[in-house]
C-alpha cells in the first residue's frame, strides 16, 4: 500500500462514517512528501475530528463560493474577471446592470461553516483552560496553599508551577503565615505505623538481652 492508502485507511478507521471524500482530501494533503512508513501512525493519531469538520467546512464554502463566482460570470459576460468581447449593442443592454451579490444559500453556508468553526475553537479553549485549572490546583495543594489564594489569580502559560508555588509558600511563610499540616497519606499512615512497631520491638528486644546479661 502506498503512503496516501495507508493514511486514508487509519482515518476510515478512525472516524468511522465520514464520508471518503473527506477523508480523501485529508489523506491526499498529509501524505505529501511523506516516504517514511513509520510516520503513518503518527500522522493519523495527529488528525482530530476538528481537523474534519473544518475541512469538510472549508470544501463546502469553497463549492458555494465557486458556484456563485461562476454564476456571475455567466450573467454578466465575464470569464476570470474580465468581460467577454460581444457585439456593440449586447455591451449596451447591460451597461446599467447591477452586480449581484453572494446567492443568499451561499452566503448562509458560509456562515453556518463560520459559526461552527468559532464553536469548535470555544470549546476546545474552554477544555484546555479546565484541564490548565486542575493542573494549577493539583500543585497548590500539594505546596500547601490554600484554594482562596488562587482566585483571579493569573498564572502565565509557561510557568513551572512546582517552583512558581515553591517560591509563593516562601513569601507566605516570611510574611507569618501558618500553614495548616496536610492530612496524611495512607502510604505515610503505613510507613508510620511500620517504623513505630519497628521501634517497639527493638525496644522489647534490648530489654531481653539486659535480662540476660545480669
């Protein structure tokens, strides 16, 4: 199988029920320059269903605007933009010609494929921020820090959040503030647990062999 088959069979896989064409387009764009094999996974692992939809989005806008350029044309005698030699009296008749716009279908599909693309880009932004959230206050309380010190808190995107907490509990801490102990583990609870019983029969087994040495 060549580069283009191996793509466009993952993406069948993948996104089961999307229509070949789609698909095709896709498969067509990515293999381009592509010899190495072993990238195919990768490649089809790379392609999210956004990636879909935005393509199908933008081949069904470019069918509607292509359509309309077209129709204009033959109407007022055009071709690439640039009008068509006809007889003296035909140029006359429609020297007083109105341009028409966009077919009113047209334009709406072009901004239903808008509306989508603006949604899928919301969403995908609101995703990333929630899972930027939860990162931030994994962090935080692993330091210590209390949840009310991180609202309308802005931490730029790059950050290192172990040392950008690191050095927030160091300020904390020189300005007086008291950090509640954090609850133990269960891991910890064990370990505690174990070095106590440790300690205790060390403890029976010194006083043996006092007993025995008097």
């Amino acid at each position: 199988m060549t580069i283009f088959e191996q793509i466009l069979a993952g993406l069948q896989q993948k996104f089961a029920g999307v229509d070949t064409a789609t698909l095709t387009r896709i498969a067509t764009k990515k293999a381009e320059g592509v010899t190495d094999e072993t990238k195919v996974t990768s490649i089809v692992e790379g392609i999210s269903f956004q990636d879909v939809m935005q393509n199908y989005g933008d081949f069904r806008a470019g069918q509607a605007q292509t359509s309309a350029v077209s129709n204009y044309e033959k109407k007022h005698g055009l071709k690439d933009g640039k009008p068509i030699e006809e007889p003296e009296e035909k140029k006359d008749e429609k020297k007083d010609e109105k341009k028409d716009e966009v077919p009113a279908w047209a334009q709406a599909l072009i901004d239903s494929n808008k509306s989508l693309s603006e949604k899928l880009s919301t969403y995908e932004a609101e995703k990333a921020q929630a899972q930027r959230n939860s990162q931030i206050s994994a962090v935080a309380k692993k330091y210590g820090i209390p949840e009310f010190m991180l609202k309308d808190r802005n931490i730029p995107e790059k950050t290192d959040l172990d040392t950008y907490f690191k050095d927030m509990k160091q300020d904390m801490s020189n300005s007086g503030f008291q950090f509640s102990k954090a609850p133990e583990t269960a891991e910890q609870k064990q370990e505690k647990e174990a070095s106590e019983f440790a300690k205790m029969i060390e403890a029976d087994t010194k006083s043996i062999v006092e007993q025995q040495n008097k």
